[in-house]
C-alpha cells in the first residue's frame, strides 16, 4: 500500500465521522506505516496510529484507523 493511499484513508475517516484531527505525517516502519494525527486545537496530544503492511487491504486499513480514532458506525 502507498503512502498516497494512507492519506486518503486517513483524510476519508476523519471526514466521515467528523473527528477534529488532521494527518500531519506518515512514516515506514519495519512492519507497516505509522500515521501521526494532529488536533485542530492548539495544545491537543499528537496521536500515532500504527499499519501493518501484511494486512494493508482498504478494509483493515480503515478499520485500524476507526478502532484507534475510537469511532465506530
């Protein structure tokens, strides 16, 4: 999976369930990718949510980043 891909998942969930967040980095990792969320408010902690690459489908991917966002449908 590519860098631009994580992205657009990462942008597709927080629009979607509305959390005040941005991306503000992607990172390899030996196992996977790393995606680092920034708060919109000034003082927010940074938050780090960790991909493995050997499950990377759309599906996993999404559902890694609902469960560590801790949003759900």
């Amino acid at each position: 999976m590519e860098r631009t891909d994580l992205q657009r998942m990462a942008d597709s969930v927080l629009r979607d369930y509305g959390v005040p967040m941005k991306v503000s980095a992607i990172s390899p990792v030996e196992a996977g990718w790393t995606i680092a969320f920034s708060s919109f408010y000034a003082g927010s902690p940074l938050l780090e949510v960790n991909v493995r690459s050997d499950r990377s489908s759309a599906h996993h991917v999404r559902e890694s980043l609902k469960r560590s966002l801790d949003v759900c449908d």
